[in-house]
C-alpha cells in the first residue's frame, strides 16, 4: 500500500511541477495548447493526490502499524471514526489534506472559469506554486508514507482529540484556510496577466466567501469542543493557533466588505490585492504555526524540521505580493475618490482599518513571545488582558460600526437623513443601557457597551428589513432581490449573538474553586452545589471517576457529574459536565480533580455562564446567513455574462 | 507489492496522455496562440463595468430612497449626476460598438 501512496506523491509533485513551469512559460510566450496542458496537470493533481489520501485513510481504517504515521496516531482499540479522523490529526497527513483540498479547489475553480483564458493561464501557475510547496514537502520531508517493521500496537490518540467535534473542526478549518489560495491565485494571476479589471472577483467572489465560512464555523466548532471537551471552562484562550485561525479570517471580512467598494465605486484595487495578500498569508502562517511547533499550543505538532521550509516558502509569498503589487500599481490606481467621510463606503473603510488591525494586533501577540525567544533568549508569553484591551478597543467601534453602516446611503448622505434614519436604533440603543444599568449591569463596562451596542446594531438590521420589505412588498422578495446585502444582514445579527454571548459567559461570569469533601457546599450565583461522594467507572480504553453533585437554585434541581478518565495508552483527560440553563440562555459548567485519595475530596471548580448558549446560536445563524449570501442570483449572472459577452460568462463559482 | 506499482504505473500513464491531450487532439493548428484581450476589448470591458456599475448606483439610490435611507433633497442632489454618467457611458459604449462593427462588419471581438 504505502508505495503506491508514494508513488501518487510523487506524480502529484510531478503534475503540479508541470503546471507551475509549463503554465508559466505558456502565460509568458502565448502558447495556448501549453497553457492547455499545464491546466490539464492542475486538474490531474487532484484525482492523483486523492488516491494518495485514499491509501492514507485504508491504512488508518485497517490500523496498519506498518505505516509509521499510523502508529504513531492510532491505536487497535481506538474507534474506526477516530482513527480515520487521524489523517488530520498528525502532521504528514495534515500536509496531505492541505493538498488534496488545494488540488480539488484549484481543479474546480479554473474548471469553472476556463473560458476567461487570459486570467486562468496566469492563475494556473499560481495554484502550481502553492501546490508544489506541499507536494515537495509531503515527497522529500514529512512524508505519511514512512514504513517500518510491524509494531503490534500503536501509540493512540490524545484523549481530547476523541472527540465527534474534532471529526469536523480541522477539516472544516482546511477548507477555510486553502480556500483563501483561490481568491490569492486569481489576484496574482489577474497581477501577471494585467486584467486587472473585476474579472478575478466576479471568478472569485463565492470562493473567498466559502472559505470564509468555512474558517468561521471551524473556530466555533473549535470553540465548542475546546469548552466541552477540554475543561478549562472557557471556549477561547487566546491560544496561539486558535489566534492563527482568526487572523486570516478578520483579513478575510475586510476583504469581503472592501471588494464591494471596488464593485459599487471601482475604487480601493491596490486595498484589495493587500488584503487577499495578507488573508493567504496568514492562512500560510496558521499552517505555519500548527505544523512547526514554534510555539506552544495545544494544538501544536512537536517541533519539526518543516519549520524552516515553511517559513521560507511564506517569505517567498510574501515577497511576491509585494512585488507583482507594486509592478502593477499603475493599473491598479484609479480616478474615483471618496465622496464624503459620512457614507457607506466611508464606513466599509473604518470597518476595514479596525479588522485589519485586530487582525495586526493579534499577529503581533502570536510573534512577541518567538521574537523575544529568538532575539533575547527567553520566552515571554503575551497574556489575555494584551488581547482582551484590543478586542474591546477594536472590537466594540467595529460592533457599532456594524450598525452604523447599513444606515448609510451609499456615496454621501446627510445629516438630515442620518438623523431621520438613526432616531430608532439610538433610542433602543439608549433605552437597553439605561435599563441594564439600572440592573447592575455597569459592573462591567465592556459588557455593557456590548450589550448596549448590540441592541443598536440589532435595531438597525431589525429596521432595514421593515422598509425594505415594504419597498420590495415581501421579504422573501426582499431577500431574493438583493441576497448579498440581505445574507450579509443576517451575518451581523449572527455577529450580535456572538458578542452578546461572549459578553455575557465572559464580563458577568461567576467563578468558584473549593475543596470539597463528601456532604459538603459551595454556591455560585444563587446555586448550591453539594458533593455527595465518589464513582469510578471503567471503559474499554480507561478507567476514572465522577464527582456526584446536587445542585440546587433559581428553582430548579439537577445534578452534575464532573471527573476525570486515565486512558491506558494516552493519559488523563478532564471531563467537565455541563448543565444547559434555559432560563439564562446559559451553562453551569463544572470540573473536578481529586484533591485526596483517602477522603475523597475533591477540588472543584464552578463557572455560572450566562447567554454562553448564544455564541452556538450564533454558529446556525451565520451559516444561513452565508448560504443566503451565496445562493447564485440568476438575474446577477445575466448581467455578468453580457458583460464578459460572447461565451466568457463566468461559470458557477 | 507489484499490484500497487502497477497502479501507480496506469496512475501516470493516464495523467501523461491526459496531460498531452492539447498537443494529441490538435497536433498541427492553424495557430497556437493564447487569446488575448485587444486594448479596445479593454476599454470595452471597463466601459462594461463602469456602465454595470453606474446603474446599480441608480438602482441601490432609489431602493434607499424609497425606504427613506435617501431624503428627497439628497435623492434629487444624487440622481442627476448618476444619470449623466450611465448616459455618457451607454454612449461611449454604442460609440465603441459602431466603430467595431464597421472596422469588422461580420464578427464581434471577444471579449474574456
């Protein structure tokens, strides 16, 4: 098995070899059965590098301890959904996934755009380079393929990766990240074809924004399994590679805001190349930062040697951006100004300057400690109040520029206007900050601007729907008119729910930690908890206990089970339980450690998390927010194909 | 494990022939050049996009005005200024199309 998965490496190395080099001499000299060839390489790479993944997966399935790979993640008794979940789970077969989705998205999106000759010769080579970069580095460094004499078991998986959420967060996270290789190949090919026109968007537009989506729902996902499965209580830690996911993605919305400024005004082209730029590239540096285990993570690989080859092939990326930008500056500048500073460009603009700073910020939190280690030989981490001051000073501006912007007519608008249309949003606004102060909610002043903002932006997208869906005479209508703009809205109410939730699990949480013994107390916002004794249990791959807990309070009896399983292979791990509240749209959350053997005693931790429930909310919300955002518009696709005219119509995607 | 070298073996044997397939369906074409975007394809192209835009520009001034998002003063002060510049566009464009047409009067420039 394993040299047949070497042996498609090494073809799919070839291929995407050939598309780089053939593709580009081909774009350079006009030759178009070459460029024909090289894009027939690229579309090969995929079905190649897919039988490669395919071995990978029947070893993994079959627990093949004679491929190193899988001895290294699996064990005979680990469940066959876990062990195929470890394709992803290590680093070679990481790298095998990078590109077994960059060939599938390569593969389709020049497919789909194959008429528009000129833009895709360009592109072709772009997707080649990227690609062999991974091909070369799962050849020739890392490969999954490795052999080795029969084992008899192997070393298992991390107990806190068995877990269904982990059968869907990397992958998910995969697909957002490679997804932003598709808008980055058809900017720089748009760069070294000089169409510089909006061809590359209109090719681009649903790709960037499903990758988009997909990074965004694979942090939450991420989010949720950390809260429930790790048990620290929390659902974000600033973590650096959690961080390596949110940056490309806060690059990623700039982006999606700042190209309908190009589509509405044809301005900010220079603006949008940096931004798919910088959104590839800190998809490079996430992979960069999981993979080579520079820093610690949970979700870092050990130190590696690919460390070195990635942060060469970023440079290189880098440097190419900036070079083919600058070459074409000329092209890319245009004659359309800004109107006026109150308009809704204008406020795209802001949107834009805060995401890319947070996005900045945090980049700098994730470098300080590597820079520092390297620099003066010591490791100074960067704390949660660096990341918390930047959230709140970029974030809680950006919560209420959400609700400022669609308030705003396009170019320029008056006060006049500003004044007619903000009178609702500011008084509910108000009124909510009022009332929640009035309700001890000023204890947290992050909170409540929260709070009060969210109430802004919720009213402000509330409103848009009432008068659009009397212009349109339907909101089904109003919807299917303009399913951006609308998709979009739904996105932001999904963002409120974020923020409200984060606001209300993080600003008014309430944290207790007591050693207990059998019969004894402790309370938490209004909740007893009380410690009836010790279970222990036993599973096929572990042994552990439960701390059983009665709670009692706000009228309500439950009971909690918090503890920890000891794997025979992987270790212990920490089981939180967690009891949903309807009332409070939020958690009791509880973890417990034996604090002594002999008494039973337990040391337990309580969080009281209300509106937690909210952020999950959240997740639902923005995907049908996205999916409407997406869904083909007919009437749009008309229109684009009697602009690119005589057969160039953009296809799907 | 010859059954998997003989895999990998087909495996290559078809993404070559796949690969070649440019040059094995038109081995000798009457030419082999990589479409290009004429500069006046260009222009019409930006034409196009300048047009597309300007309407939208209209379409989205009167959907705001009608929710009240535009007030009347404002509507009047914006429309004028957008309608001249779709006019002025649909101009250039029609100009640039009868040029085209009498410089070759059988067939249209692609445009990509």
């Amino acid at each position: 098995m394993a040299p047949l998965g070497r042996a498609a490496l090494l073809l799919a190395f070839g291929l995407v070899l050939y598309a780089l080099v053939a593709g580009s001499y081909a774009a350079w000299k006009r030759r178009r059965r070459l460029a024909l060839s090289a894009q027939n390489a690229l579309l090969a790479a995929f079905p190649v590098t897919l039988v490669a993944a395919t071995v990978l997966l029947v070893g993994l399935g079959r627990r093949d301890m004679s491929f190193v790979y899988v001895w290294q993640h699996t064990s005979h008794k680990l469940p066959l959904g876990y062990a195929l979940s470890a394709f992803w789970g290590g680093q070679e077969g990481s790298l095998l996934l990078w590109l077994l989705v960059l060939t599938g998205y390569a593969g389709l999106a020049v497919w789909l755009n194959r008429r528009s000759r000129e833009l895709v010769a360009w592109t072709v080579p772009v997707f080649g380079l990227v690609g062999v970069f991974f091909a070369f580095m799962l050849c020739f460094v890392s490969s999954p393929f490795n052999v080795q004499p029969l084992r008899p078991d192997g070393n298992g998986m991390v107990p806190s990766l068995q877990n269904p959420y982990m059968l869907a967060h990397p992958p998910l996270l995969y697909l957002g990240y490679v997804g932003l290789t598709v808008p980055f190949a058809f900017a720089m090919g748009a760069l070294l074809s000089g169409r510089t026109d909006e061809r590359w968007i209109v090719a681009t537009r649903r790709w960037t924004l499903a990758a988009w989506t997909f990074l965004g729902v694979g942090q939450l996902i991420g989010a949720h399994w950390a809260y429930v499965e790790i048990g620290w209580g929390g659902y974000y830690a600033w973590d650096p590679v959690e961080n390596a996911a949110l940056m490309p993605w806060l690059a990623a919305t700039a982006f999606l805001h700042s190209v309908m400024i190009q589509e509405k005004r044809g301005m900010l082209k220079v603006w949008n190349m940096i931004l798919v730029a910088l959104a590839f590239n800190l998809s490079l540096f996430g992979t960069f930062l999981t993979r080579s285990g520079v820093v610690d993570s949970i979700h870092s690989f050990s130190r590696s040697p690919i460390g070195g080859w990635f942060l060469a092939f970023l440079a290189l990326m880098i440097v190419l951006s900036v070079v083919l930008i600058r070459w074409r500056l000329p092209l890319l500048r245009t004659k359309t100004k800004l109107e006026s500073l109150v308009s809704r460009e204008a406020t795209f603009l802001y949107n834009n300057l805060l995401l890319v700073a947070l996005s900045l910020t945090i980049l700098w939190g994730v470098l300080y400690p590597i820079l520092s280690e390297a620099v003066r030989g010591e490791s100074r981490s960067v704390s949660k109040p660096y990341y918390n001051f930047f959230l709140h000073t970029f974030g809680l501006p950006l919560l209420l520029l959400m609700g400022l912007g669609p308030l705003v007519a396009w170019r320029r608008a008056s006060l006049r206007s500003l004044g007619k249309t903000f009178v609702i949003p500011f008084a509910v606004a108000v009124a909510t900050g009022v009332v929640l102060l009035a309700l001890g909610f000023g204890s947290s002043w992050p909170g409540l601007l929260t709070y009060t903002f969210s109430a802004f932006v919720f009213a402000s997208i509330v409103l848009e729907f009432v008068r659009g869906r009397a212009a349109a005479g339907g909101v089904v209508r109003l919807i299917a008119r303009n399913r951006r703009r609308y998709g979009g809205y739904i996105v932001h109410a999904a963002v409120v729910l974020l923020a409200i939730g984060v606001a209300g699990s993080s600003a008014y949480q309430t944290e207790r930690e007591r050693v207990l013994r059998p019969g004894q107390s402790v309370e938490a916002a209004g909740y007893t908890f009380t410690y009836a004794g010790l279970k222990g249990l036993k599973g096929s791959n572990y042994t552990g206990f439960r701390a059983l807990l009665a709670v009692s309070g706000h009228g309500e009896r439950f009971q909690l089970r918090p503890g920890q399983n000891n794997y025979f292979i992987e270790g212990p791990s920490n089981e939180a339980s967690i009891y949903h509240d309807p009332r409070s749209i939020g958690d009791v959350f509880t973890k417990a450690a034996l604090a002594g053997k002999r008494t039973s005693s337990i040391d337990l931790q309580v969080f009281v998390k209300p509106l937690v429930n909210l952020i999950w909310v959240a997740g639902f919300v923005f995907v049908a927010g996205a999916l409407i955002a997406m869904w083909p518009d007919a009437v749009e696709q008309r229109r684009l194909a009697a602009r690119y005219a005589a057969g160039a119509a953009p296809a799907g995607i | 494990m010859d059954w998997a070298l003989a895999v990998g073996a087909m495996l290559a044997v078809v993404a070559v022939v796949f690969v070649a397939r440019p040059f094995l369906r038109d081995p000798s074409p009457a030419s082999d050049r990589l479409d290009e975007l004429a500069p006046e394809a260009r222009q019409r192209l930006a034409l196009a996009e300048e047009r597309d835009r300007a309407l939208a520009a209209l379409k989205e001034l009167e959907f705001d005005h009608r929710t009240g998002k535009v007030s009347d003063e404002d509507y009047r002060a914006q429309v004028g200024p957008l309608r001249r510049r779709a006019a002025e566009v649909l101009r250039a464009l029609e100009a640039g199309e009868q040029t085209r047409h009498e410089r070759v009067p059988d067939s249209g420039q692609r445009v990509q």
